[in-house]
C-alpha cells in the first residue's frame, strides 16, 4: 500500500523554507525550524536541543508563542 502524495512528509526540508513560532511577550524573540512550504517539520533531522525546542514551541502555543507561520528565507 503506498501513502497519497499529499500526505508523505519529505525526505527533507527543501531549503528556503522555516516554521516560525514568534514570542507573544517578547517582541523579536522567536524559534524557528527548516520545514517545507507546507510547514512540515522532519523532526528526525532535528538535532536534540532543536527538536526540545520544537515540542515545547508547539506545547506552549497561544500562551507563549503564537502560532507558528511559513516563512520563505530570504537569501543573501
């Protein structure tokens, strides 16, 4: 049985690409992570300390970080 397109997550998070949990308290205080434009965060590819901040951004979120959006990098 293979998975839908629309629901595999990808390999990796295409470069370019980062899921952003801005501080509700704190302006300019965010954490941010790779994902693809879809948000989709391979949390496997998270070193550990990113992948702690990652649970906790998305446990504490609307009491301490808003939700989180798709932000397009902008490179150089």
């Amino acid at each position: 049985m293979s998975t839908p397109m629309s629901l595999a997550l990808p390999a990796a998070a295409e470069p370019g690409f980062e899921l952003r949990f801005e501080s509700l308290f704190n302006p300019g205080r965010a954490l941010a992570f790779p994902c693809d434009e879809f948000g989709r965060v391979v949390m496997d590819h998270l070193a550990p300390r990113a992948l702690q901040n990652y649970l906790y951004a998305r446990a504490v979120v609307g009491r301490e970080f808003a939700m989180p959006a798709v932000v397009r990098q902008v490179c150089c």
